[in-house]
C-alpha cells in the first residue's frame, strides 16, 4: 500500500529554528528568539501573526530544541474543556515522572475568556509551558490575566524574499524548477500574500497542472490556478497608497473619488475590517465635533458589516465613505487632544484645585478638600465659571472649534461661557 501524499507545506516544515525563514528580526543575533533559545528555562509564549508566517513551525522547532519537554499540540477550533483537562491531567502525570510538557494550543483566541482562565494555575505552579498562535491581536482577543504570564513574539507576513526562498526549497525537494516564466513566478508570489504555506501550496498546484515542457505565463497560471493576482500587495507599498489615497479623498471631500480607492482596495481583496477600522479613524481624526454622527455612523456600517458579511456589507461601508466624504470636516478635537497630551507629559502631576476635589474622611475636609466647591446646577445658566485648573498650570486653550457644522453651535457655547467667565473676574 503507497504512503499517504504529503503536502509539499508539511515535507519542507521547518525541523529547527535556524530554518524558519522570513522572522529574522526574531532569530538573528540579539533577537527575541535568539536570547530565548540561550536561556536555560522557557517561558510560556503567545506567537502573534498571519497565517503561513510560521508559528507552528516555530513551535515544533522549538520543542525539539527542548527534548526534556514532552510535546503536545492541540487546536482550539477542535477542542472543549474536556480536552484541556485531559491534557493538564496528562502534564501532571508526567511532572511527577520528572518531565514537564510544552503544550501548543493553535488559534488559541478562538478559546472563551473562561477556558481562558483555565490555563493561568498550570502555567503558575509550573505543570505546563504554554506556546499559544494566534492571528488575532492578543491585547483584544485574549485575557490580561493569560497576557501577564506570558512573552509575545510577533510575526510577520512574509516578503516576497522570504518567498522566493521558499520557492527554492521547493524546487530543490522537487529536483525541478517551477514552470514558470519570471513575470508568472513574480504573480505566483504575489498570490500568496506573505503566506508561505500558501505559496507551497500553489507551487504544488503549478507542477501538477503544468503539461510535460510547458512553461506558465501569467495569463495561464490564473487560468490554471482559477486565482489572479492581486492588484497590490495587502503588505507592501500598494497597500499604503491606497489606504492613504481613500483617507485624504473622504479629508478632501471628494466623495467619488473616495469611493473609487474604496472599490480598488475591496476588489484588491483587502479585509474589509481593515477598511472599516480606517473609517472610525477618519470619522475622529478629520470630522471630529463638525458633525458628531459620523463617528455613530462609521461604527454603525463596521457593525453591519460583522452583521452581514462579504459581499453585502461591503455596501454599509461605502456608505460610511460617501457619508464622511460628504460631513463637514474639522481636526479641532484632533489638535486639541495632541495639545492637551503635551501639557499633561510636560506639566508632571500637578494637584488639581482642592475645590473640585471630594473629601470623603475627616482629615480631607480640615485640609480643604471640596472647600468652596460651586455647584453648576444651581448657579445662572448652569455655569459657576469657577477654575478648574492647578494652580501652578494656570487656565490653558487647547480646543478651538471652527465656523463649521456642529461645531459652529460650540463655538457659541464657549464664547458665550468665556463672556460669563469674565464677567465673574
């Protein structure tokens, strides 16, 4: 009976960590993989990356570097409650045998806050080193508690040189080269996208459609692959542009322009949470206060997309950018907030006045805490016009609202608060 077929990703899976290609910063001299492999106890790890940057060949890599840990790989899509105390079990039983266990759990983030919380008395009283992967940005997707025992290596989506080396190593296991014209190999890793089990993957695909001494060009590898390149890379400069482009169209009120780099960008296969993110920023950064629904309205369309998916809720996020293209448009919130960042960095820890401070004991009160406090509500117009400010500091502007949208109304109600600020003295 012939072996199963293994796939080319599994064959060239890296079998130590000096053959993990694309995360130099991590491996090279002085990198965070590089003290980590002289340090004679490992630390529970979480690998943060796209898929195809490695995480799990680094993890197996490193268990082999560490023959004392027994290895024990699980997925968090396949994997309850039952399974994790099975396997804490099983680590037990081998700490009393004198072998502790590196337990790799793939897309941890897909595990709730509470099987979570499992982890944290095996990882503390030493049962268990855990080696978490996630795609998922480990500040939002997992709990602080899990974060606080653990170090975070970042990994990368992979360059196109990082691939191009891959490629090599393929064809050398293969003992041919890809029948490829160099345009066709240039495609070939841009369908990749910075994954390297990805650009396997299609590198096997190649050898098994290609007809004994054909050479693909770009039109028939799409043809043979039913996949194109994208339009950019998601990683490199096409990306930037493009985002930057849709950012200062909607800043420059130009609505189908910014729609036109909207539709480039979704055709390009950019992951429409990205877009939607950019949106919210925009709706802060460049309307701010002029029109405070777009703020509502950018996080409005993200939801919907969440709600509905691709390719219907792309639609709410094009209304999101003809909606902020068209708002009236303001940083006045903006700059004030990076003046107000400067004073506080500058300023230090200035008390503020023990007027507006509570005083809740005793001893606060007979130091003056809440002495003389004015109450808004009661005063005319539901302004006291009293300082809030330290002392040593002295009243600051940092937010000046222009003569547009909303903010237009702001700029009434401050004038007309400073007119009564001075009429107090």
């Amino acid at each position: 009976m012939d072996a199963p077929h293994r796939p080319l990703a599994d064959r060239l899976r890296p079998a130590e960590i000096a053959e993990l290609v694309g995360q130099e910063h991590l491996t090279d001299a002085g990198g965070a993989i590089a003290r980590l492999m002289d340090s004679p106890d490992l630390p529970s790890l979480i690998l943060w990356g796209p898929p195809g940057s490695g995480k799990t060949s680094f993890a197996r890599a490193l268990a082999a570097s560490r023959p004392a840990l027994a290895f024990e790989p699980i997925s968090a899509i396949f994997s309850g409650v039952a399974d994790l105390k099975k396997a804490f079990e099983a680590a037990r039983l081998r700490r009393q045998m004198g072998q502790g266990t590196l337990l790799f759990v793939d897309e941890i983030h897909r595990f709730n806050r509470t099987q979570q919380d499992s982890f944290l008395p095996v990882m503390e009283d030493g049962t268990i080193t855990l080696v978490g992967a996630t795609t998922e940005n480990p500040s939002f997707a997992l709990n602080a508690a899990l974060l606080s025992r653990a170090r975070v290596l970042t990994f990368r989506a992979l360059d196109d040189a990082a691939l191009e080396r891959l490629l090599f190593r393929a064809e050398a296991a293969m003992g041919e080269a890809l029948p490829l014209t160099p345009g066709a190999r240039t495609a070939l890793i841009s369908m990749a996208d910075g994954d390297g089990r990805a650009v396997l993957t299609l590198a096997e695909d190649v050898w098994r459609s290609a007809s004994p001494g054909e050479r693909l060009d770009e039109a028939a590898l799409a043809s043979a692959l039913q996949r194109r390149a994208p339009i950019y890379d998601k990683a490199q400069e096409g990306h930037y542009n493009l985002i930057s482009a849709l950012h200062k169209c909607v800043r420059g009120s130009d609505p189908d322009a910014a729609l036109y780099y909207f539709c480039r960008m979704v055709d390009a296969g950019e992951d429409p949470r990205f877009l939607a993110r950019r949106l919210v920023r925009m709706a802060v950064e460049d309307i701010g206060l002029a029109d405070p629904q777009a703020l509502i309205h950018a996080r409005a369309a993200a939801d919907a997309y969440e709600q509905l998916g691709s390719p219907e809720g792309e639609l709410a996020l094009a209304n999101c950018v003809i909606y902020l293209a068209t708002a009236p448009k303001s940083n006045a919130a903006y700059v004030a907030f990076k003046a107000a960042t400067r004073a506080a960095k500058e300023a230090g820890s200035l008390m503020p006045p023990k007027a507006v401070l509570n005083a809740p004991t005793k001893l606060m009160k007979s130091e003056g805490y809440g002495a003389d406090y004015e109450y808004d509500h009661d005063a005319p117009h539901a302004f006291s016009g009293q300082n809030y400010w330290p002392e040593k500091l002295g009243r600051q502007h940092f937010y000046d609202p222009p003569e547009r949208g909303f903010e237009r109304e702001l700029r009434k109600r401050l004038e007309f608060w400073e007119k009564l600020r001075r009429e107090r003295g």
